[in-house]
C-alpha cells in the first residue's frame, strides 16, 4: 500500500521550504493578542527564524499525526480480519469434530456387523 507523503504535498511543503511563505502564514495565524501576556516571549521576540522552525516542527506533527491515524485505521482492519479468520477457523472445528465423531460411529457399526457376520 503506498501512501502519499503529506509533509511534501500542496503548501506544506512551501512551509517547509520557504520561509517567507511560513512567516506570512503564521503571522496571519498567530497574533500578539493570542499569546499570553505572561508568557517568557511574544512573537517579536521569537523572530522569524524561530516562527519558522516553530512551522516547521508543526507541520511534522501533522504528518506524524496524519500516518498515525492512518495506522490505526490499518490495525484496526486488521483485527477484524483476523477476529473474522478466527471465528471461521472455530467453525471448521467444530464441523471437524462433528465429522470425526460420525466417521467413529460408523466405523464402529462396521465393526459391529462384520463381527455379526462372522458369527
């Protein structure tokens, strides 16, 4: 199964990659308002490299996020294939014992009637 790599897709990439880009979408998204006045640094601060590596490292959270929703859907198809092969192969018992069983009786009635023919 292969899967696209959505770290390389459509404008993720471009955060990655381009640093302009990234800064004018995070500034578009994060604003001095939104981070708390009490925390140690605002976005001035911070600066464009590290809002870019802030960008960077969100996007590969995603990505990570993303394949593991993906792996969970996968482990999950799974179980309930190996749960629907298990429930098959109880069956395939039972009929076995089932047929067993009557192989036994029958043999013991062959057994039974070439014992009476012998007599």
């Amino acid at each position: 199964m292969m899967t696209l790599d959505p770290v390389t897709q459509g404008s993720d990439r471009h955060l990655l990659t381009h640093k302009d880009y990234a800064m004018e979408v995070i500034e578009s998204i994060i604003k001095d308002k939104d981070v708390d006045p009490y925390a140690e640094q605002a976005t001035e601060k911070l600066g464009a490299s590290g809002l870019f590596n802030l960008a960077r490292a969100l996007v590969h959270m995603k990505a990570l996020q993303d394949r593991g929703i993906a792996k969970e859907g996968v482990i999950a198809h799974l179980h309930k294939c190996i749960k629907n092969l298990t429930d098959a192969q109880k069956q395939y018992k039972c009929a076995l014992r089932t047929l067993n069983q009557e192989v036994k009786e029958l043999r013991e009635k062959l057994e039974e009637k070439g014992r009476q023919k012998k007599e």
